[in-house]
C-alpha cells in the first residue's frame, strides 16, 4: 500500500514548519509529500520547498479548496528523492 500526504495551503507560513516537522516524525514516512499552494504572499512555498521532500504545486489565489485538493490527487508521482 502507498500512501501520500497532501496539503493545502495558503499564507500558512507561520505554521507551516510545525507541519513539516510532525510528517517528517511520522513513524511510517508518506511515499509521496504533495502541497497545493493557492497564492501565499509569505513565505510558504520556500518553506516547504527548503524540507526537500514536498512536490510544491503553486496555484491562483482564487483557486477553492476542492479544486486545489483535486490538482494535488491529480499530480503525477513523486520526483522528488527520499531519504
């Protein structure tokens, strides 16, 4: 069984690396880390690309949450190396 983490975000950079934190303790590590970032003005997106192991997608900020979470599930498997 694969499993895959996905997040939506939006100007979620002041909680963001608490989050990064908590996957990367996960006892059974997600296959694949997918953020769907809707326009953040902070720094979100460099947050999660600076952890090395989150395919970053970067969206309209008018984009809903229901068209964000389908382009994240839509996304292609991971290129991003794990550790």
């Amino acid at each position: 069984m694969q499993v895959s983490a996905l997040l939506v975000s939006q100007n979620g950079a002041r909680w963001l690396p608490a989050v990064v934190a908590g996957v990367d303790q996960q006892t059974h590590a997600p296959d694949q880390l997918i953020a769907v970032d809707t326009g953040s003005r902070d720094e979100s997106v460099s947050i999660l690309r600076r952890s090395g192991r989150w395919d970053v997608r970067q969206l309209a900020g008018v984009t809903s949450y229901a068209d964000s979470r389908g382009t994240g599930a839509n996304m292609p498997p991971s290129t991003v190396e794990r550790p």
